[in-house]
C-alpha cells in the first residue's frame, strides 16, 4: 500500500506561482508512474500531468508552458511548479500513482492522496 501526502496549496494572486509537492509513503513509489489531478469547484477530477519512473513527463494542454512536473526518487518526492497562475486553476490538486502514462485518466490510478487546496485570486 502507498501512501500519498501532498502539500504546497494556498492562496495566491494571479500570475503567482506555487510548488506542490506529493511524498510517497514506500520505496515503492519511485517506481510507479506518478500525477497530479485537480478537481474545480463545478468540474470533474481532470488531468494535469504526470511522470514515469525514468523522469519522462507529459502534460495537459491547459497548463503546459506553465506548469512542470518532476520528480526526486532519492526523496520518494513528486512536485508540481506552477507557474503564471489564474484563477481557472483553482480547485483541489490531487497526487496519484499506480496508473497509466500513456492514458492518464482517474480510473487507471490506484493510489490517491487526500488532495491540497490551490485558491488563485484575480
């Protein structure tokens, strides 16, 4: 079992930026695929980007220039950077792992943390 803790939300001003970081509870984690979901306040849980074992990254076209996706396997660590902030990238980030790089959908990913709260004011 994997454990997901992520931390690093708050409460910025447009353009802001903002580092999340999701640690992984076993030595395990460093070799599953990794991503960050985010729900808004009236939308579905949806994609943002994620990142394989070897470091390879892929990232949804919603934040992609401004968000980067990484990861630190000494540290059983995942970040997200996110830079250039607005407020359509308000809602609740979600850590994930054990899922699909190549289909990064909720329903592939098996482990979930319980999400950190993003609030980006215009």
């Amino acid at each position: 079992q994997v454990q997901l803790i992520e931390s690093g939300g708050g409460l910025v001003q447009t353009g802001d930026s903002l580092r999340l970081s999701c640690a992984g509870s076993v030595r395990a984690f460093r070799g599953l695929v990794a991503a960050w979901f985010r729900q808004g306040p009236e939308n579905e849980r949806e994609f943002v980007a994620a990142v394989d074992w070897r470091g390879n990254t892929r990232h949804a076209d919603s934040v992609k220039g401004r968000f980067t996706i990484s990861r630190d396997n000494d540290k059983n660590t995942m970040y997200l950077q996110m830079n250039n902030l607005t407020p359509e990238d308000t809602g609740v980030y979600y850590c994930a792992a054990g899922g699909n790089f190549r289909a990064p959908v909720v329903r592939t990913y098996h482990y979930w943390g319980q999400g950190t709260r993003v609030t980006v004011s215009s």
